[in-house]
C-alpha cells in the first residue's frame, strides 16, 4: 500500500554515474514525455522510453542523495522499479485537451 500524495519516481543511472528520476505520471509536454530531474539541470522534459533504453535501474545508495534533494525541494518520492502503463495513462489524460462542447 501507498500514500497517493507520493510521486511515484523511477531512478535510473547513466553509463557515467548520473543518476535521473523520472515522474512517469506528471506530463513535461503535451508530446507524451515526463517530467525529470538530475543534479545539474535540474527539472526537464524526458522521453521515458529513450532515457530507460539508454541507462540502467539506479540502486537505493545511488539514488539517495538525489531523493534527498527532491524532498527538500517538496517532492514526496515513491521510488518504483519501472513505469506501469497506468503511470502512462495517467499523464496521457493529464495532457489531453478538454473535449470540444456538444462532442
């Protein structure tokens, strides 16, 4: 069971030792990529399916440091070990423009 308020966030880790979470409910762009963060850069839009192709799932001691950067700016983390296509659906209808009326 978890606490709905937390954000679920995928970790994973690039060949050089950066680590990225990924927000794979919350929408960056109305062109289907998530929401990211990463030490340098900070906030960005992510092509979930390129960014996991090109890493590897971070372990809890590599992405402990950036969880604790994410919660001190008020991010309630909920580390999960992959994007569920639930997770995909929801940031889909979050993008989705309102119908038109009388559709």
């Amino acid at each position: 069971m978890h606490d709905d308020t937390q954000t679920p966030t995928v970790f994973r880790t690039y060949p050089d030792g950066e680590v990225a979470a990924l927000f794979p409910t919350i929408p960056a762009d109305p062109n289907g990529n998530c929401s990211s963060y990463v030490h340098v850069g900070q906030h960005g839009a992510a092509d979930p399916h390129h960014l996991i192709s090109r890493t590897r799932p971070a372990t809890p001691d590599e992405y402990a440091e950036l969880t604790a950067e994410l919660e001190a700016i008020g991010y309630a983390v909920r580390p999960v070990r992959r994007m569920t296509h639930r997770m995909v659906e929801e940031r889909r209808v979050t993008t989705e423009p309102p119908c038109p009326r009388g559709s």
